[in-house]
C-alpha cells in the first residue's frame, strides 16, 4: 500500500462560525485519531460537536473503503472554511433595520494511515 493514500470527509454548511471552529481544530491538527476523539470529548467548546462528527466520519471512510486500521490514523489535514452566511434583519428604533449575519462553514479532514 503506498503512504500517500489519504481519506476525505467534509462537513459543510455547519451552522457556527470558521473562526470558533478552527481554534478547536488547531488543537487536534497532526495528532492520531484516537488522541484527537480523546481531546474533543473534554474540550469545553460546543464547536468540538460537529468536529468531532466529521473526524468520526473520515475514520469510518478510511476503515470502511480502504481498510485502514483506525489506531494507525492519523489527522494529516484538518480546516475550516467559510460558507454561506445567512442573512437576517434586527428592528431598531424609529423604522429602522439592522443587519445580522449568521455564519456558516465548511469542515474538512483528510486523515493518513501512519505507517
């Protein structure tokens, strides 16, 4: 089996913002699997949800579709990027109309067999 072989999940249009998302995903970037679901159960954001669904995912890709032994994996890749962001309206005095955006991203991992 060559090393280069990497697996794919994508989470997308999760309804937080990028920035919240990638200061958990810093925290498991480059770790094994195993360590990174063992980080996300104690964290206290409410980020580490859906991060923590799209590592499950990857793995299962990986375990499912290629064999891959899912103690050797390991978090080659992991980021966030920015969705669509949902446009809504906050009333304010005298007639007037504020803007809220709410944000949405993407979540991608690419995961590694370590050898």
């Amino acid at each position: 089996m060559s090393n280069s072989q990497s697996v794919k999940a994508v989470a997308k249009y999760i309804r937080m913002s990028p920035h919240k998302i990638r200061r958990v995903l810093d925290q498991i970037r480059g770790r094994s699997y195993q360590e990174a679901l063992m980080i996300l159960e104690f964290l206290p954001y409410d980020a580490k949800g859906p991060i923590w669904q799209v590592v499950h995912s990857a793995a299962a890709n990986a375990n499912h579709n290629y064999g891959f032994d899912k103690k050797k994996l390991i978090i080659d890749q992991i980021f966030a990027d920015e969705g669509p962001k949902l446009k809504r309206i906050r009333p304010r005095a005298q007639g007037r109309a504020y803007k809220i955006l709410k944000p949405t991203c993407h979540i991608t991992v690419i995961m590694k067999e370590n050898s």
